[in-house]
C-alpha cells in the first residue's frame, strides 16, 4: 500500500453512493479544502483526479482544466504505482476523455492498452474493466471502431463478473457515443439494454443518463 492510500480510503464507500445518487458534484468542497489535495500539485494521483471528477460533475469546468494543466503535464506516465493506482486511472481517464488534449487521450490510451482486460479494484471500491476507459478515450480522439470495439469487450467483461450497474453504465457511455455519431438506432437499442440491466436498483445517474438518449431519439 502506498503512504497516501489510507487518505483515500475513508472517501471510497461514499463516492460509489454518491456516484449513482446525484454524481459527485456534492463531494466537491470537501475534497478541494481537504489538505491531502495539496500534498503533491503536480502528480495525478488519485485523491487529485476525484477532486477533479467531483468538479467536472459540478459543472467547475475552469477548475477541471486548472488540475488537468497541472496534474497532466507528464501525460500521466506518472500516476503513483501504489494500491491507489486504479481510482487515479479511472478518474483521470474519464476526466480526460471529456476534457483533456488529444495527446493526454493518447497517453493514456498507451498506459490502458496493455492491462485493458483488467478489472480497477482496490480498498473495498471498483471502478470497472479499463477496457470501458479505452472506450471513452478511444471515441474522444475519433477512433470509433476501436471505441466500438473496447465498449463491446466492457459489457462482456462487466457480464461476465454479474455486474448489473457497470454493464449498464457502459452501455450508457456507448449509447451516448453512438447518439453523438447520429447512429440514433443503435443509440436506441443501447439505451433500452442499459434500463434493462438496472431493472430496480438504485442507479439512478444512470437510468437517467439512459432516458435522456431515448428522449434524443424518439
């Protein structure tokens, strides 16, 4: 375990509540304020890229940008080699694929491709396959086939393990990005597996993220 993991740790019951509740705009202020933000400025680790996430939920988009310049002028070949290692690359590669550069798309999609069948797990929390994360980072730099391809083996993967909530979520994320390539049938399709998977469980950022392309579509 790395020195800083325990930092982290406290925060990762309610950040997987959070996540499906009302996303993670209302971690925003206790993570900024908390002193373990400051405790390295330039390294993307991962109580850095939850503060980002929390602030890209809230809509804090000139604060996104101000930890992405800092946090990702090595294009994260730096991310701490600790047990913390999975929430920093799952934060920071979704920060990424919404608002960073292509090159740090890029770079990251280096850093993912070679664990992509792994599943991001550590202190009790998971983040899912990273095969989800090369999706999104693929669709962000315009490689839509390979993002067809890595979402498809992100639902297998998240299938195969029995994971109702990150089968839908993924599905959610390729209905969204079919929607934006004007593939309205397929978006369509998607939308409806992903409410299919969430059924009545209390996903509820994700069945709404899945009602929102139907409505787009219809």
């Amino acid at each position: 375990m790395g020195e800083h993991d325990a930092d982290v740790y406290p925060q990762l019951m309610l950040l997987n509540w959070t996540r499906e509740l009302s996303a993670m705009a209302p971690l925003l202020q206790t993570l900024i304020e908390a002193p373990e933000i400051d405790r390295d400025p330039t390294t993307p680790d991962a109580y850095s890229g939850l503060a980002a996430m929390a602030a890209l939920d809230a809509g804090e988009f000139d604060l996104v940008d101000r930890l992405l310049a800092a946090r990702g002028a090595r294009l994260f070949e730096d991310i701490p080699d600790e047990a913390a290692f999975p929430i920093a690359v799952a934060m920071w590669s979704e920060i990424v694929a919404q608002r960073g550069t292509s090159e740090m798309q890029r770079a990251l999609i280096d850093v993912l491709t070679p664990i992509a069948d792994v599943h991001g797990r550590t202190g009790g929390w998971y983040g899912g396959s990273y095969s989800r994360y090369l999706a999104l980072l693929c669709d962000a730099v315009g490689d839509h086939d390979d993002a067809d391809r890595w979402f498809a083996a992100a639902v297998e993967a998240h299938q195969r393990i029995g994971s109702p909530p990150w089968t839908a979520r993924t599905r959610v994320d390729w209905a969204e990005s079919a929607l934006s390539r004007g593939d309205d049938q397929r978006a369509r399709d998607l939308a409806h597996m992903a409410i299919g998977d969430v059924g009545d469980l209390e996903l509820t950022v994700t069945r709404e993220r899945a009602t929102t392309v139907l409505s787009a579509t219809s």
